[in-house]
C-alpha cells in the first residue's frame, strides 16, 4: 500500500473542503436558479431566522442596493464564497437591464458598493424594436441567471445593440470575480428545417429582431438551456429552446423549435425557468400560434429530452382553437412539478389551474376541463407550491380578487381552495415565493402593485400561509419600509434572514429583522446538521465531519481551526462550542452561518446537538447515531460530481488529468464509523494509522474494485479517511466515471465521479 505524505493531503484537503479547508458550499441555503429549485416550486424550505413572531414584530427595510438599471430577474443567493482579496462572503447576484451583473454582500444591507459589478454591453433601446412596448426603456439581461456552485459559475443572457440590430449572448462569468470564462461569451444563433414563418430554402433561422429571452435559465447535466418567446406576438417569430455545454460555451448541443411548419409558440412563461425532473428531462409551455401536434406545438406543455431537445411528451386543451384565436396562453406560468415529480402545474392567461401526470401528458385534452377548471376570472401568471408533511398547497392570486391556497393530492389540484384571503389584490402580475422552516413558519411573501403605471410604489407583503386570512406585515405599515416601483413577474428571494425584492426604482431593496441590521445579540439557530463531504441531512456516525448550518452561530469573519498545547484540534473557537450529549466536539471552523465539527466518537444510541456561544444555546437536536454514513469528498465542496482524488503519481484527478486503468488512486471520505485504535476526539493523525472496524469496498465503473489501504488520512483529524483503490484494468474510460463507498452495510452519496484513460 501507499499513503500520501501529509503535505500533498494537506492540497488535496483544501480542494476537497476537509477539516482544514474552508467549507465553500453553503448548499442548504443557497437559491441558484429561477423559483428557488428545478421543480419551480418558489419555495426555500430552510428559512429559520423569518419565523411569524420575528416578522410580526421588528422586521422592515434594511437598506436599497443602487443598481443601473430595472430589475427583471430573480436575485440569486450563494453562501460561503471566497472573493479575492475580501475574503468569505455570502453573496447575492442581481441583474438589471442595462446589462449589469451585481454581487452584494447579504450581510450587509447597507451597503452601496458591490463585491464586484460587470457590464456586458449597451443594451438596446425598446424604441429600437417593432412593436416593444411592454418593456421600456431598455432590454439588456431579461432573464434570471442561474449558477453552478461545483464550477463556481453564473451564466446569463445580455441582449445588446450591435451595428444597428440585437444580438443576443451567453456569459459564463466567474463568480468571484465576474471575469467571462469557459470560452465565453457566445453569441446565441441556431437553425432548424422547416417551412414555417421566416423560412429560406427549408430552412429557419433564428432572429433577434423578432425574439425577446424572457424565461430564466435551467441547468443540469452540465448543460445550459435557454428558451425564447417573442415581444407582443409580433412579427415572424416562434418559440426556441437551445442547450449549450456549460463547460464550453461554443459548443451548441441542441436546439428546439415550436412551430419550424407554422409561427408563434413562443415561450415567455412570465419569467419562470423550465422545469428539470429527475431522468433531467426538460418541460416547457408554449404561447399561442399553429399546432397541429406533429411538428407545430403553440398553447402546449412540451416534455423534451435533456440531450437532444426530442419532444418526448406533450399536452393541449380540448379547446386549443380558442384559446389560441383569443390570446389565452396556456404558458402563462411555466411548469411546477409536484407531489414527488408525478404531476405537472400549470396556470394559464384563462385564469385556469391544469394538472398532468407527468409520466403521461395526455397530449389533445379528451373534453374540454378534464385537466384543468377555472381557478381566477383573469390570467395567472404565478404561483407558489409549498410541500409539507402536512399537506401540498399550492397559491395563486386572483384578479382583483382574493389569494388562494389549493390542496395538490396525487391525483391533482383539489378544487376548493382550503385558505382564501380577505384582501383584493391590486395587480395581476405579482411575485410570489414561500419560506418556511420545513412544515413550520409558513410565509408567503406576495409583491403587488399597478403594473401599468410606471413609478406606482410596489408593495411586499407576508401572509401566514397556512392562514391566508392573517397578514403578518407588510411594507405600506411603515413609511421607512417603502417598497419602490413595483417590478412584474418576479419573485422576491428570501434567503438567511433576509428578503430581497427587485424593483423598477433602479434598486434591490432589502428587508430582515431590524436586530440583524443593527448587530444586536441572538442565540444560535440550527438549521441543518449535513455530512460534511455529501452536504445529505441524515443520521450521524461516530467520527463523522459534520457541517451546521444556521444563523447566529459564530462571529461574522470565519476563525478556522486551531491546534491546542495538547495537539489536538481545539473544542471552542470564537467563544463558540458544539455539545453532542454536553461533550465539546473538535471545532474545524466557526462562522455566523455555518460550523465544521466532529462527532464525538463516543456517541451512540441517539445523541443531542447543541451550538452554544456567548449570546446562548440553540435549540437542542436529537440526532439518530449509526454506524457508519460514508461519504466521499468532492473538488467542488457540493457533495457530488468530480471526486477529490489524487492518481498514483500524487497529482490531482480531473477530467483533464486522468488516472489509467489499473492504477491506485487516492479517494478522501468520512463517515466510516469506529476505528481500531479507537478515534479520539481531535486527535491529528501521526505514524499510528487507525482502520475502520467495518468492511471497506469500493465500486469504480459498476466493478467491484480492490482496496488497497483504508484507515486514517496522515497529518489530519480522526474522522477523515484516505482510501486507496486500485482501477480494473477493464474499467470502463472517460471524464465521469461513476464511484461508490461502502462502509458495511451503508453506501456513499451517489453522483460522485473520476476521470480514466
């Protein structure tokens, strides 16, 4: 056997975010993509700091971040990140319309300087383009971005003027530092066959003048996906969906067309990103124009694949003729997939609710209300699923009418709303999004306003979602708490304390607890307990690394571990300790949101969790302890893809640097329970190699693959693990190589991979 000598596991360590390092991913808390998640559901499930009683008393405006342009994208929020020469920020992306892109400090709202600012061109004058005129004064990035945390990546769209016409462009900006990446920027072209609108020589191709890119950005797969839809129906345009590879941003590897025999189609979804399910198929709603269930899809739920674009599924109405002559858009707000991925939610400009079995679209509606029944006397063109152990709710807002909460079973929408409101909204193209800690603390956060008049003040409220009778606050209470100008079809991001709402008042205004902007003393709160290398909330296992998530946990600037006189890893940190069954654990680092600790390696049974600092106690967690609950360390710091591994000659595995066949590479885990010696707490491990008490096996490729050595990683805390595996020599080859960890009976996280030649 061989073991890497401390130093080299001391790089590979920091890569892999093991004890030594910085946890980068703050992954429970982070929104990285338009409706907070692939399903669209506009809910963060992990919100403990905005629970009813802190909202009902002394939450308001914190500060307006001024930006240099309208604000129609989602803001986005990641935790953790390490900006050159301003060390760990939990950040928030914003972009506007005149092409910018803003990362904030969350932390502090009263800031008027970025982290970084990017401009990516003159955006271009809505008076430039025929017929705009329901986006003034400018277009420039329309759509929400989305991010990659493993490539530490934002990607979006700019429209710019060039030469007297739009061009449209794809950015793969860094997210330390804004600077374009992966070969980008790109700019978005595609064709198709067909005879429809604009078509030459059987051929369509795709046109900025006619098209605006209003849906957010998807992402999975490595692959970027990007939908168009047009500005008031005008002119010759369809819907298009295009994939690119989010690695190189010139290669296109896809491309859709709604109507390639007709026109329209359009997918616009009022902003809303297209849905992902889990085998990553993508799931669209198209405008009105031709159908004819062929070739032509307009006023249709479209199921693609996730490689090629192939329609693989697909819905229309019973009344598809109508609705289309009538300018009632079935796509009006996107897709949401519920109750566990077997069913798809639409609402539509009709003002009706449709429910689908995803696995079976149904394509033409047998009678006409056999999916769907009318919900609203107007169009819907948002809405909100909150799923929880007691019930699935889903929201919407009527028309000058009142806020609806609806029971979503298996078999569909319930047709009776189970929560109406009592207050008639003043808008038909608010923002709506949930926060709740898990099934408790229910919020709705709805922004409304007159979208037809430019200036009008927005306003933000925050209705009891489980009560939808009882508002807990809202924005016109106090005059401080102004909202600005009301900014349609986006909705607020609530994220760690803080709710940021996009406006036309060339600002992102900002709003939390007024103890948090002040600085004012709170306890601890505890969020999630998630192994350290597979970010998974589960059960713990003696020695296990573990990541804390919260609010109030440590001080605001990140203390990293320390050695004791003892040499051994230090138990308190910034006056902050974690108890598992009142024993102090060895502390990895401390922040305000996010601790690393041990697990003591004499727990069993089931052990209680407490963080405790100077301003007190977190509520206590009862955590079940079992025997092991493996988990590999990733490069990215997610808990998936590229593992963190080194090959045989000591270098760093990777897609570009692959290990061959029959080599041993070095993998770095948790969570394999006792040792022989026995794990003491804290300890850095020396020339006396501890081995896990149970059977090790490994798994490279779908092949039973030898274990070389497993026992303790030398020169760190006991808890971490080296594992040396040596390949078959008929393992199948290539970038992503699939791997698994068994440690007895329990196996690692899945979607971890190696790189083999």
């Amino acid at each position: 056997m061989f073991i890497k000598e401390p130093y080299i596991l001391r790089r590979i360590v920091i890569l892999a975010t093991l004890p030594f390092g910085v946890i980068s991913c703050v992954a429970q808390i982070s929104v990285t993509t338009a409706n907070y998640g692939k399903n669209r559901t506009n809910t963060n499930f992990n919100e403990t700091v905005l629970t009813h009683v802190a909202v009902g008393g002394g939450f308001g405006k914190l500060g307006a971040f001024p930006v240099d342009g309208q604000i129609y994208a989602q803001p986005l929020y990641v935790g953790g990140l390490q900006i050159p020469g301003q060390g760990t920020k939990n950040a928030v992306f914003v972009a506007t319309m005149n092409n910018s892109v803003y990362a904030i400090d969350a932390d502090h709202p009263n800031a008027t300087a970025p982290l970084w600012q990017v401009n990516l061109g003159a955006p271009v004058s809505s008076g430039a383009i025929p017929n705009l005129d329901d986006v003034n004064p400018q277009v420039g990035i329309l759509s929400t971005p989305v991010i990659d945390t493993r490539a530490l990546m934002i990607y979006a769209v700019a429209e710019t003027w060039e030469n007297s016409a739009p061009v449209f462009r794809l950015h793969g900006l860094s997210l330390l530092n804004g600077q374009d990446m992966v070969n980008g920027p790109v700019v978005i072209g595609a064709s198709v066959s067909g005879a429809g609108s604009a078509a030459a020589n059987g051929t369509i191709a795709f046109d900025p003048v006619w098209h605006l890119q209003r849906p957010g950005l998807a992402l999975a797969n490595g692959t970027v996906y990007i939908c168009f839809g047009s500005h008031g129906d005008a002119g010759n345009y369809h819907g298009w969906v295009m994939a690119y590879n989010g690695s190189n941003l010139q290669q296109q590897t896809a491309v859709f067309n709604t109507t390639p025999n007709g026109n329209g189609g359009g997918i616009w979804q009022s902003g809303h990103a297209p849905v992902i399910d889990k085998d990553g198929n993508v799931y669209v709603v198209s405008g009105n124009g031709d159908f004819d269930g062929v070739a032509n899809f307009s006023g249709a739920v479209l199921k693609l694949s996730g490689s090629d674009l192939s329609v693989l599924d697909w819905y229309t109405p019973a009344q598809w003729q109508y609705l289309d002559a009538n300018d009632l858009d079935v796509g009006s707000t996107g897709a949401v997939l519920a109750a566990g991925g077997s069913l798809v939610l639409v609402g539509d400009k009709g003002g009706r609710l449709i429910n689908l079995n995803s696995g079976s679209l149904g394509h033409v509606e047998s009678t006409p209300g056999a999916d769907a029944f009318p919900a609203s006397p107007a169009g819907i063109f948002d809405f909100a699923y909150w799923e929880t152990d007691q019930g699935e709710l889903l929201y919407e807002h009527d028309f000058n009418g009142y806020l609806k909460a609806y029971a979503v079973t298996a078999d569909g929408i319930n047709q009776t709303p189970v929560s109406q409101g009592t207050w008639r909204g003043d808008s038909l193209y608010q923002g709506l999004a949930v926060s709740s800690n898990g099934s408790a603390d229910g919020i709705l956060w709805e922004t409304t306003g007159d979208h037809s008049v430019p200036g009008v003040p927005g306003t933000l409220h925050a209705w009891n979602a489980s009560d939808l009778t009882q508002e807990i606050w809202n924005s016109n209470m106090q005059a401080a708490d102004v909202l600005g100008s009301f900014a349609k079809f986006v909705s607020p991001l609530v994220a760690n304390g803080r709710v940021y709402v996009p406006t036309f008042s060339n600002e992102l205004a900002i709003y939390g607890t007024k103890s948090s902007a002040q600085g004012t003393s709170a306890g601890p709160q505890v969020a999630s307990v998630l192994n350290g290398a597979s970010f998974i909330q589960e059960s713990v296992s003696p020695g296990e690394i573990l990541a804390i998530f919260g609010a109030n946990l440590g001080p605001s600037t990140l203390l990293p571990a320390q050695i004791g006189t003892d040499a051994a890893v230090s138990n308190t940190l910034g006056n902050v300790q974690v108890l598992f069954d009142s024993v102090a654990a060895p502390l990895l680092y401390v922040s305000a949101s996010q601790v690393g600790t041990v697990v003591p390696f004499g727990v069993s049974g089931t052990t209680q969790m407490v963080v405790q600092n100077a301003a007190g106690q977190s509520a206590v967690a009862s955590l079940l302890v079992v025997a092991a609950t493996p988990a590999l360390f990733t490069s990215s710091g997610l808990g998936s893809g590229q593992a963190s591994a080194l090959n045989q000659d000591g270098s760093v595995n990777s897609a570009t640097n692959p290990a061959s066949a029959g080599s041993v590479i070095s993998l770095f885990a948790t969570g394999l329970g006792q040792t022989t010696p026995t794990g003491v707490d804290g300890a850095v491990t020396g020339s006396a190699l501890s081995t896990p008490n149970l059977p090790i096996s490994a798994n490279v490729g779908g092949l039973a693959s030898e274990i070389v050595y497993a026992g303790a990683a030398p020169g760190m805390i006991d808890g971490a693990f080296q594992i040396n595996v040596r390949l078959p020599l008929n393992v199948e080859t290539g970038p992503v190589v699939l791997l698994v960890l068994q440690a007895g009976a329990a196996i690692s996280q899945t979607g971890v991979w190696i790189a083999i030649q």
